[in-house]
C-alpha cells in the first residue's frame, strides 16, 4: 500500500512537470505566432484588374449586343455588331462598277476594309463590367460601348511597414485566403508602387504564382494573408476551447 502511494506521488510529480513545460513551451510558441501576427494583422490584399474600354472605331447603329454585365469572354468572341445603310449601299453600288472603273475598286476595297470596324470583338479574357448602349442605338465615332475587366495581368496590393519590406522581399510566395472562395492562393511579391503616409507605410504589389487563379476574382475583392503558423499551434485556453466544442457541438 505504501509503495502504491509512492508511486502515486511520483506519477502525480512528473504529471505537474509535464503541464509545467508544457505550458511554458506553447506560451513561448504563442508569442512567437502573436508576434508574427501582429507585424501582418492589416495584412488584406485587394485584387486590381486591368479596365479595358471599348469604343465604336466608326458611326453607325447597334444591330446587335451579344454581352451583358457580368458574363465572361474570352479574347476574340464578338460583343457587338454594329450597321451603317449608307456604307453598306455605297459599297454595293461600287462593287457592281469595280470591273470597269479603277478608282471604284479602291473606293469599294477601303470600305470593306472599314466595315472590318462594324464587328467589335473582346480584345482580352475577361468580364464585362459595362454595357453601356442598348441595341437600336445609333452611335457617333469614339463612342464607348463596353467596358471590361482583364483577366491578364491582375495583381494584389496592400499597405506593408518598412520594417517588414525586408523580410517580404525574402520571401518566395505568400499565403491568402478567400473566404468567398473557401481556398487559398499563393501569390508572390513584385515590388512597391508608392508610399502611404496615412497608413504609415508603402503599397506594395504582389501577383498570382499562377496566372490563371486571377479569373476567379472578380476587380476590388479582398483575400486575407495566412501567416505560416497558423493552424500548428493554439494558446492551451484556445485548444481547450476547441476540444470542448468537439464534444457538445454535433455537425
């Protein structure tokens, strides 16, 4: 009985040393984390896309808008089909003259190469932002028709301390987070566009490691940097915390 009891105090003594350097470790680990926290807590990137407007390289009428706010394109597809009746009955009248008169011919040749400006197409992979005539609409020159966001080229920016410009730069490729999206993305830093007084630091640029995840954002949202640590260590009352909504919380 006694050497029972004795064993009792000895597993009861290495029990408290364990909860000791247990807690001492993870409280120096949660510092370490708070810090890294703390020098990324405003750390939100914005997404910024290319703005591409489109205008009518000729006057005439809207036939036809095959784009809407919203939709996606690709580089190439036809938005809108413009008409001009006047082109269009000079250019049959001198076609039906171009055998016999030469100047008809040259005539008739820069009117085909004109009415090349009737159909407008998507110069880049992107997403209509604007739409801004109806069909029917007859249209001057230099008229805006449509206005898009690129796909090609998009980059994140965010306000960064000088103090941690250096250790940025070090970096390879960060970790965000979007929580419309539920993923992340790594995203690498390209350099510092200008400074920000009022935030007391500089707006620095990043880009996507892979091009192609810039069309799953749409230009102005927000994704949230993932500090390396997170996820691989809790302070003791928040993993406590955690194993107690495991019990009472069913899913």
């Amino acid at each position: 009985m006694h050497k029972f009891k004795s064993y009792l105090t000895i597993l009861f003594l290495y029990f408290i040393i364990f909860v000791i350097v247990f807690a001492v470790s993870a409280m120096a680990l949660t510092r370490r984390i708070n810090r890294y926290k703390e020098n990324f807590r405003n750390a939100i990137f914005t997404v910024e896309k290319e703005t591409v407007v489109l205008v009518s390289p000729v006057e005439g009428q809207i036939e036809k808008i095959s784009a809407f706010v919203g939709q996606r394109v690709k580089k190439d597809d036809i938005l809108v089909i413009l008409s001009n009746d006047y082109y269009s009955s000079r250019l049959k009248l001198l076609e039906s003259l171009a055998k016999e008169n030469i100047s008809a011919r040259m005539e008739a040749e820069n009117l085909r190469f004109k009415e090349s400006g009737y159909i407008i197409r998507a110069p880049k992979d992107g997403v209509v932002k604007e739409v801004a005539l109806a069909a029917g609409s007859y249209v001057p020159a230099k008229t805006k028709l449509i206005v898009l966001y690129s796909d090609e080229d998009a980059r994140l920016t965010t306000v960064i301390k000088m103090q941690n410009l250096e250790q940025i730069q070090k970096i390879k490729r960060l970790e965000v987070f979007s929580e419309r999206l539920e993923q992340n993305f790594f995203i690498e830093f390209v350099g510092i566009s200008e400074s920000n007084d009022e935030m007391g630091g500089y707006r620095a640029n990043f880009k996507f490691l892979n091009q192609n995840d810039s069309v799953y954002f749409v230009n102005g949202e927000n994704v949230e940097f993932v500090p390396e640590y997170d996820g691989y260590a809790l302070r003791p009352a928040e993993a406590l915390v955690n194993i107690w909504n495991g019990l009472i919380i069913q899913k």
